[in-house]
C-alpha cells in the first residue's frame, strides 16, 4: 500500500512539531503531548534501568501510536538500558524497522551520535525462529531447522492429503488452503477442532475425525523433515516458555518488552508474553480495541480488553485521543459508531487538524449509479488539487468494486486495487528458493521436489527415487551421486548436483549464493516459462534482497516469515499514468490515511456482512471494520447505500432486484454526525414525508391485522 504523505521535518521548532517529525523537535518531549508523554516515560528512572510495571497504551486511530512507541523505545535507551535487552514485537519487518529508524533518530538528536540499533526488534515469528534456534535441543529441534512459507505448508498438507486417500474420496473434502486455514486457526485460538469447524467452517465438521488424521499425518510429516511453519514457531516458541527455568531463561534475556499493534494478537501469542512476565514488569503493549478486525487469523480482541485484569494491582491504562489525521467532524461519526459498541475502553478521539465539511452519508438508486457517484466525485476532488493517489475507494467484500473498476476503465481513470499476489507467490521466485531451502535442509522434501522437477523429464517417481536415500539417513552428497536421473535430465543433472555440493560446503560463503542459483537457473527459466526477461528483473531484486542478510538462514527464514512485495503487484496500465485511483478492501487500508475516502455498499449484508448476521462476536468486529473504515479519511468521507441490488443470474435485460435495508449500525445517533443526501433518486424513492402526504387519512391497518385473531 502506499505510505501516507508526511512533512519533510525541515525548519521545524517545538511549536510546528508533528507526530511525523518528532524527533527534529529541540528536546522530544516538548512535541509529545500529556498523554504521549505518559506513555513514553512510563516508570521510574534507577541508575541506569527504567522500573515499569504492566502498561496498556490505548492509541486511537492517527493519533501517532507509532511515534509514540518510538519514544518510548527512546526514553528507555537515553535512560540507560542496553538496547539489546529490549525486546520489541511488531507484526511485519518494516514495521520493526521504521520503529528502530525513528527511536535511532530521537536519541542521536538528543546525543548527538548515532543510537546502537535494537537487535531484537522484528515479528513475533521472527524473534520465535530465533529464540527456538538458541533453544532448539531443549525443544527437540535441530538447530539447523528450516521455516516453510504458507504457499509451501499447503502443499505439503496436500500431498500428506493425498497419501492417505482423502483426495479422491466419493464426498467433497476441503482442499489443501482450506485445510491449513483450518489447522491454522484451531492452534492458533488453542481451542478444540469442533469449535473452529463450527465457528468458521460448519460444511466441513461431518470430516472432523478425517481432518484430525490429516492433521496428526501433516505435524508427524513436519517433524520427520525438521521444517516448521508459521504455526509451529509460535506453538514452540509457547512449548519452550511453558516450562519455568526455559521461560526464565527468555525472560532474563530482556529487561523490557514492548508489544505494537497488541489487538492483532491470538491467544497464543498473549499466552506466550504472560509467560516471559507474569508480572508484568518491563511489559508495555499497544493497540486500539476499536480496530480489531483480523478474528479470522484467529486475532481476539479480548486479550487488549481484558489486559489490565490480568495483573495485580492492575496495569496502567494510557488513552491518546488527539487525533492528527481526521477533522472533528468525521471523528464525531466515528466516536458516535464506537460508543454503541459492546465492549471497548473508553475514548473519545478529538481532532488536531481544523475542518468543518460534515461526512456525508448518499443514497443511491442503485451500483451503477454508486459508481456514477464515485467517479464524478473523484474527478471533481482532483481538479479542486486532491491527486487520484490521495482519494480511495473501500470495500467490505473484493468483488463490491466490480462494476465501479469497469466504469474506471471505461471512463480512462487508471486505478490500483490492493489485494494481488505476493512477491513469494510468483512460480519462478519459488523455483529459485526452493534450490536455496534444500540445500539448507535436506530433508525439505516440499523445496527438493520443486527443485528436482525444474530438469526435463524429472517427475515425482524419479524426484522421490532421488529423496529416498536421504530419508534413510543417508548423506546429502552420497544421496545425489548414487541417483540416477531419468535420460531427459542427464544433461543438467550434472549441474544441479554441483551447484548443491556448492551450497551445501560449510566453506561457501554465504555472499553470492543466490547468484550462483541465479545462474543455473536461467536456461530453466527461458525454457518453462513466457515473459522470462521480465522475471529475470524479479530475481535480480532477490538478489539485491539477500545482500541485506547475514546468512542463508536469516535470508530464507525472513523471507517466509514477511515477504517483500514487488513492484508486479502494481502492474499494468496504472503505474504508467502520473496519478492513480486506490481501490482497496477495508482489511488491506488499515494503518493508511488518504484525503478524500468513499465507502461502499453501507447496508445490511455488506456492513454487517451477512455472514456475521448470527454472532454477536461478528457483529461487533463488523462495526470496528466500520470504524477502521471511517477512520482512514482526513478531509472528506462519503458511505454510500444503494437502495437497489440486481440479482444476477438473469437475462441481460433483466429487472430482478432486491432492496437493500440500512446498516443497523447507522442509528439515529450516528446519523446525526452525517449530512443524509439522496442522489439520482427517482420521484417514488423520496421519503413521504410530503406536505400532501400530511394530509391524506391514517388508517390503523395493524389493528385490521389483529382483529383476525381476536
């Protein structure tokens, strides 16, 4: 996604000074105001360590959680405590790094010279896979073992799926991303395989007792190879601190942790933390209960609800309310929305940056007329100066853009839509990897057949013939020179092998490897695939990627855990226009701002899906997606509803339609923070509220109805 506009920072003093440039301020705390400033100097300063018990940091939206953070990181260095006893959990890498790059930039302005970077700074997979290589005897791993991306855990949950018959059986069973989303979410919550089926998937419980042999074949098959995936790092990582003098040992390491983003945890990850400090001290997490809204990778909003309570006396709970990305206006629709919620802590989000214009909330006709709307809007906004880039299009659902990505391309509006592929996901960057990940492991039997299946006539008989020996513990080497390859594969047999017997000498430095796969891999690369220069330019970023790592482990590791987006997930006419329009689900904006924000489809089925219709649990993170919704403009916000929705599935022509009712969460209370306005409405459609509808006679039909029955 692309990063909000923020100031340059230059000619500042402490009175122009922004969450977004903090750090060029005369002494940092001046910009910070009184709630930031509590939360950045939590504890007691004691010779050169920081007292800290439990705190809780309830950071609305844009009101500079991230900077806050940073401070906070900042104030604990310039106290005196070694940066390599923090330990700081984010959900991506480039969250880590932005951090430490804005904690670095506070203490060098303050001292002049430059900060120690934070060596512990990364994702809860990240700081797991390291920790459980430091521990890994005491967990019964090899130190030396590897970390399979998702695409790669699928397919090796597929293939244990077909060993065991439950691919060709006469009655549907899920198939391998469902299956994995399935196992993921039952470790993940820590609850039963009956609760996950029934809350998430309730198709698939008549094949519970068939799933819970897969998935005891799928661990067995894990373990056997020495390959982990996301899950498992997190469930050995709670493995490892389960036990006390192993969870002191973690605990010991660091005098503080810190936790961003703390709403988007699992159970399991929550459990993982009050095991390194059950009492808290030294814990500080951060995150706003009103943007919950990732319950389906098994996030619970309970452990930020419920953080205070678990200790005793009870943590302290810090609430930033200045908000510097929103008008108050757009802000007073969002506190309205978040006040009707169920459970929440208590703020009130109050607007740094002046505006008066009110969100506006358009009836429509119908999507076509929704999209009417929309274009004529954003191009009004850009000749009033707003760029395309800075407007945005959100959706609950990926497929409510269709008809509006048809009228962009019509009318020649280019537009970008988040939600593509993953740099990691293309076919040749796998292929390239999975060289790399055998050599690392082999017993990676996911990476060696991907691998051995890159030369001719090499399929899955031959690549298996090939692993055979490996399994029975023989070694690496000894295995690729007793193989016989199949006759269309003698001619690069012999350079695969060499290459390998290349990466797997402990006297090969790491610096140049990906290169040397590089090399071998280009002829493959022409002969299977079309468009092979292009992808070429993809594997020289891979190249440039892996200069930034210190070994083939951290690189491979990394990669997996948070891969790098390329530019290919922004291809096509779009990028080669000066301006674009950003269409996005509300899930892929979180954490993004723009000027000028339009929110579809703003009715029951939409916002709240239908499929939270009976959970009381969905509904209420249904009106934080909401909220996160509403919460991503600054200037202006349009929600629009259709009163129309076509049924499809009929004759071009057709008329068929349903009407669509208001979102339940538009109360009276919230609607009074919107101007209601109707566009391209037909006469019917006005309310009837008329001068001559006043005078006409009230009939009292409901008493007609009863008197059926009397």
């Amino acid at each position: 996604m692309p990063q909000p506009q923020c100031s340059s920072g230059e000619g500042l003093d402490k009175r122009t000074a922004t969450p977004d440039n903090w750090s060029m301020a005369v002494d940092p705390l001046d910009a910070l105001n009184a709630a930031q400033r509590a939360a950045a100097t939590h504890g007691r300063v004691v010779g050169r360590a920081v007292e800290a018990g439990p705190l809780l940091v309830i950071a609305g939206a844009g009101t500079g959680k991230t900077a806050t953070l940073a401070h906070r990181v900042a104030h604990l260095v310039l106290a005196g405590v070694d940066p390599g006893r923090i330990l700081l959990l984010t959900f991506s890498r480039r969250a880590a790094q932005e951090m430490t790059r804005r904690a670095e930039r506070i203490v060098a302005g303050v001292t002049g010279r430059a900060a120690t970077r934070l060596p512990w700074a990364g994702t809860f997979h990240s700081v797991g896979n390291r920790l459980l290589r430091l521990h890994a005897r005491s967990v019964g791993l090899e130190p030396g073992f590897s970390v399979m991306d998702r695409g790669d855990s699928a397919d090796l949950l597929d293939v244990v799926r077909h060993e065991l018959g439950l691919a060709g059986r006469d009655r549907r069973f899920p198939r391998k991303d469902t299956c994995l989303a399935i196992y993921s979410h039952r470790v993940n919550t820590q609850g039963s395989l009956t609760a996950t089926l029934s809350a998430q998937w309730p198709w698939c419980l008549p094949v519970e007792a068939d799933l819970t042999r897969l998935f005891r074949a799928f661990v067995a098959r894990k373990q056997a190879e020495q390959v982990l995936d996301y899950d498992d790092l997190l469930l050995y990582w709670h493995g490892l601190v389960s036990e006390p003098l192993l969870a002191q040992a973690v605990a010991e390491r660091f005098d503080h942790l810190l936790v961003d983003e703390y709403q988007d945890t699992n159970r399991l990850q929550a459990q993982i933390l009050h095991a390194i400090r059950p009492d808290g001290q030294g814990l500080t997490v951060v995150g706003d209960d009103a943007q919950s809204i990732y319950s389906f990778r098994a996030a619970t909003v309970d452990n930020i609800l419920d953080f205070p309570a678990r200790f005793t006396p009870p943590a302290r709970v810090v609430a930033l309310q200045e908000n510097y990305r929103s008008t108050q206006p757009i802000l007073d629709a969002a506190n309205a929305l978040l006040r009707e919620a169920q459970r929440r802590h208590d703020k009130a989000l109050i607007a740094h940056r002046t505006g008066l214009a009110r969100p506006r909330l358009v009836t429509v006709a119908d999507d076509r007329a929704q999209a009417d709307y929309v274009i004529e809007s954003v191009l009004a906004a850009r000749e009033a100066g707003v760029p395309l880039k800075r407007q945005a299009v959100l959706f609950r659902a990926s497929h409510h853009s269709d008809l509006l990505e048809v009228e962009l391309t019509r009318r020649n509006i280019p537009f970008v839509k988040y939600g593509g592929l993953k740099f990691l996901e293309a076919a040749h960057v796998k292929d390239l990897l999975a060289v790399l990940r055998w050599a690392d492991n082999p017993r990676h039997r996911i990476a060696a057949f991907r691998a051995l299946q890159l030369l001719p006539g090499m399929g899955p008989g031959f690549s298996a013939r090939c692993l055979e020996p490996i399994a029975a513990g023989c070694g690496f080497q000894e295995a690729l020179s007793v193989f016989v390859p199949p006759p269309a594969a003698r001619a690069q047999w012999h350079a695969l092998r060499t290459l390998l017997e290349h990466l797997v000498s402990p006297t090969t430095p790491w610096a140049g490897q990906v290169e040397a796969v590089r090399d071998w891999y280009r002829p493959h690369l022409e002969r299977i695939y079309d468009g092979a220069a292009v992808r070429a330019g993809d594997l020289e970023q891979l190249v440039q990627i892996a200069g930034g790592f210190a070994s083939r482990e951290r690189f491979l590791t990394e990669l997996a855990l948070d891969p790098p987006r390329a530019s290919g997930d922004e291809s096509g006419p779009p990028l080669l226009d000066e301006d674009y329009l950003v269409l996005s689900t509300v899930h892929s904006a979180k954490g993004q701002e723009w000027n000028e924000v339009f929110v579809l489809n703003v009715n029951e089925g939409s916002f709240p899906s239908e499929f939270a219709a009976g959970s009381p649990t969905a509904l209420e993170e249904e009106r934080r997606l909401l909220y996160v919704a509403i919460t991503r403009a600054r200037d202006a916000l349009h929600l629009l509803a259709p009163l129309k929705y076509y049924v499809t599935q009929q004759p071009r022509l057709g008329d068929a339609h349903v009407y669509g009712a208001r979102s339940r969460f538009l109360t009276s209370t919230v609607l009074a923070t919107f101007d209601c306005v109707g566009v391209g409405l037909i006469a019917e459609a006005v309310p009837p509220h008329s001068e001559a509808a006043l005078l006409l006679p009230a009939v009292d039909v409901a008493a007609k109805v009863r008197s059926f029955w009397d």
